[in-house]
C-alpha cells in the first residue's frame, strides 16, 4: 500500500489549495483513497515540482506577485517547539536508519543464500539467478528514484515549520505555523473556534487533545482541574501544536452562537478610500478581542451621543483589527465626526455582533458575490474569509455601481485576481443611478444582473452573496430567483 497524506499536507507540499487537488480527484486525474492521497500519484498530477520552489512557506494558491511574499525564514517556530520538532524528527530517522540497517542485512543473507544454489540442479540454479537478478534490479531502481526530488523532503521542512491540526468533530484542518497558538492559526484558517478573552483567563477556548503533542507557550491565570488535565484538556490561546494533533473543540456554526459583547477599541487609522468613504482602522486591546463572523455588523459608539451601526469590512481571522467603511455623505453627523473630530489613539465602544450575513462554509459550492455600492464592506469580510478557509472551487465578485468613481476600493479586489487562480472580479457600471433604476423597474438594472446569468447560465450550482441598500437586494434576490438560483442558496444583507 503506497504511503498517504491528507490533502491538506498534500495541497501545501505542492504550493496549491486543497480544492484544486479535489478537482483533480473528481476529474479523475489523481486517484484518492478514503480522502487521502499517495506522494506517487501526487507527483504524477505535478510533475514540475522543484525541491528549491518556496510553495511549503507561501499561502496556499497565491501566484508569484509583487505584492505577496513568502512566510520566509522569520516565521520560524520558538525555539522550544523548535527543539522538539526536531528531536522527533531525528528519532525517526534514527529508527529509519536501523530499519534500512535492517533490510540491507536481510538482502545481503537472502544473496548469500542465493550462492548456496550454485551446486544444485539447473533448475535450481535458473530460479537463483533469476531471483538475484531481480533483487539487484529492484535495489538499483529504489537508488535511481532517491535521487529525484520527492515529497518526503518537502515533507520534512514542513514539519519544521508548521504542525498539520484536525478539529473534531467538524473535521476542519489547519496549520500551525511559526509561532502562532492554536486559537491564532484556526482564527487565521477561516474557522471560528470558542474563545473569549484569548488571554488565558476565561477558559473558553478550552479543547481536548485527543491525539499528538503540545506546548504551553503562553502563560495562564485560567486553573485546569486534574481530571482536566488527565484527559488532555489545555487552552488554545496558551498552547501551540509540536507535531500534528488531533483536538476536539466547540466551534460556532450559526451567528447565534456568537455571545454579545462590549469592548473598546482605539482608532489605529483614518484615510479616505475614494470621494465618499473613509477607512475607519480600530484595533482593540490583547485582552479585549471581539469574536465576530465575517459579515456580521457591529454599533459604534463614539462618547454619549453619537453611535452608527456598520458591518466589519474584513474577516475575524485577525480579530483585534476591525476595519470599517463610513460612508461620508452631507448629513451624515457620525461620518462628519469621524472625518474631521476624531483622532487617532481615541477610544471607540463597540457593541455586537449583529446580523446572519455569514458564509455557510459547510457548502463546498462555488460562490458568486455581487456588491452594490457600499455591500462592498460586508461582502469583503465574506471573500477574506473564504479565502482563509480555502473550500470554494472559485469565487466571483461582481460590484455594481451607479457610476465608476463609486468604486472606492477597486484596487483589492483587482489584487486578489491578479493573486489568486480562483478568484474573479467583475466591476459593473450601470452610467445611471441604480435606485431609480431598480425603484423603476427599469432595463438598465436587469441588463446589469445579466451579466452574471451569461457568466454563469445555470446558477443552481452556486452560492449567491448580496449586499446594497435594501431596495437594490430586494430587487436583485427576485431577479436571481427567477433565473433558476434556488431560495436556500441565496444570502443577502441590507446595508444602509
């Protein structure tokens, strides 16, 4: 039986994301064996791997490009880790040494009894000789290959550098590189873990470790009980995987899941994104995270008077920093704070979250976004996230706008499909207002949906994400359902 690898091992020793290996499977190109896969098999789907190529230290299914680069040397785990990393290492190719010891042995008796045939009969003599021959064959055709670059090398640098980490029981898979904890890596995979303070105080982010090795390496007020600890209890925030684990740990599956919070959060930054948006950057304390879903909103608070409610324009895969998309418009009290009271270092309360606008990251489904006007924030979170969580065979981003200056963020989006093999961006440029349009019923607006139908004729096979004013999803989640998307695949949120 050859030797298997899950395709998450498989997708990062290879440099591409785990949906490109299963496509591969379904096309019939790489055989598979109950979800696993052979280093043979995945050779033969890549052949132009190279042992220098940097794919193991780079995010998985981004091109070569200017702008993203390497998880490089820097990212090394602490030396701890590091250490016992690289003991168990050394004891497997000690006990790989002895075992080589060992079947050289065996085939140097086996030939040494082969000699003893040479005064039997001929046809005694026919089968030693042929038997040797094969022998000598076999052991020059295992030195020929060793000389070829293989995934088992690959395979050793990675486990320096990262431990491969299963959740039970949803099955979800993720890497722990350098120094990251446990908690750190799943929030930056996309997953959504139980935590709270992420400090080691609360003792939410408690998980059993069924099976491999761990590290405390971040101190802990939080006191595990000595049956906890017997069982494999440790905290995800305090502990780091040495080898790869297996833990069994909650996860939020539905925005109800999520326990309403109050943190502060300090203004890192302000800058204008186009005309009419600002860029608000909050970045909470170590100690004060918000745990959120990507697409949900939050109510900012600034001082007694002034508070707005605004969806996180980014994914909780770095939770201490939320971005967010004020539109700044005449009128607008809460924007014209912001964009000429506010100041950086100030402290801002937020409230949340709030709303169900969050990826079914369940559905393996190939995902269309469509982003009218200023969707575009709740929508960003969603495609970070998909992206973190890396199980969509593709993503389309298709932002409406009434007119092209309304695209104040459009470098992203082109830099995610000049980055990413799966991802595409389609910017629509209605030249007339859209809520007049829509409110009308007028063609312009379904001559701009229709783009997506000549994309994408049959849309059952999709997963539909909306996000604009009220009046423009109701209207496009009405044209999507009479052009075949089925109601269960359909997910929108109204911004205002």
């Amino acid at each position: 039986m050859p030797q298997l690898m899950n395709l998450s091992r498989a997708a990062r020793l290879v440099g591409v994301t785990r949906v490109a290996l299963q496509k591969k499977i379904k096309d019939g190109v790489l055989p598979s064996f109950e979800g696993m896969v052979s280093e043979a098999d995945v050779l033969q789907a890549y052949p132009d791997i190279r042992l220098e190529d940097s794919a193991v230290f780079e995010p998985k299914g981004w091109r070569t490009h200017a702008g993203f680069g390497v998880r490089a040397l820097e990212h090394l785990p602490n030396k701890e880790v590091l250490a016992a990393r690289l003991a168990a290492l050394g004891k497997e190719l000690a006990d790989a040494q002895a075992e080589l010891m060992a079947y050289r042995t065996l085939a140097q008796g086996l030939e040494e009894q082969l000699q003893t045939w040479n005064d039997a009969g001929e046809e005694m003599q026919a089968a030693a000789a042929s038997l040797k021959l094969w022998l000598h064959q076999a052991l020059q055709t295992n030195r020929h290959r060793a000389g070829f670059p293989n995934l088992a090398i690959r395979d050793v640098f990675l486990r320096i550098m990262a431990s491969h980490v299963q959740l039970r029981p949803s099955g979800h898979e993720f890497f722990v590189d350098g120094a990251d904890t446990l908690l750190e890596a799943a929030l930056r995979a996309g997953l959504a873990p139980s935590y709270g303070c992420s400090n080691g105080n609360c003792g939410k982010c408690k998980a059993r470790v069924v099976s491999g090795e761990v590290l405390k390496v971040r101190p802990h007020d939080y006191v595990l009980s000595d049956e906890e600890k017997s069982s494999g209890y440790a905290l995800m925030c305090s502990t780091t995987a040495v080898s790869d684990v297996v833990i069994e740990a909650n996860e939020a599956q539905a925005a109800t899941d999520i326990p309403f919070q109050r943190v502060t959060a300090y203004v890192k930054s302000i800058a204008p994104l186009g005309d009419d948006v600002l860029l608000l950057h909050l970045q909470t304390l170590p100690d004060q995270r918000l745990r959120f879903l990507a697409g949900q909103n939050v109510v900012l608070r600034l001082g007694h008077s002034l508070a707005a409610e605004f969806p996180v324009a980014g994914c909780p895969c770095d939770d201490r920093n939320l971005p967010f998309h004020i539109p700044n418009v005449p009128g607008n009290h809460f924007a014209n704070y912001v964009a000429t009271k506010l100041k950086v270092g100030e402290a801002v309360d937020v409230e949340g979250p709030h709303g169900d606008f969050i990826l079914h990251k369940e559905s393996s489904r190939p995902l269309i976004f469509i982003a009218f006007g200023k969707g575009f924030a709740p929508v960003k979170g969603l495609m970070e996230q998909a992206m973190a969580l890396d199980s969509s065979e593709s993503m389309h981003l298709y932002w409406a706008v009434s007119h092209a200056p309304n695209l104040y963020f459009s470098n992203w989006p082109r830099a995610m499909a000049d980055a990413l093999d799966n991802f595409r961006y389609t910017p629509l440029v209605a030249a007339a207002d859209l809520e007049t349009a829509a409110a009308r019923q007028e063609k312009a607006f379904g001559e701009l949906l229709q783009r997506i139908v000549d994309d994408y004729p049959v849309l059952s096979n999709f997963d539909v994400y909306v996000a604009g004013t009220e009046l423009l999803t109701d209207a496009a989640g009405k044209w999507l359902l009479e052009h075949g998307l089925p109601g269960a695949q359909l997910n929108v949120s109204a911004v205002r």
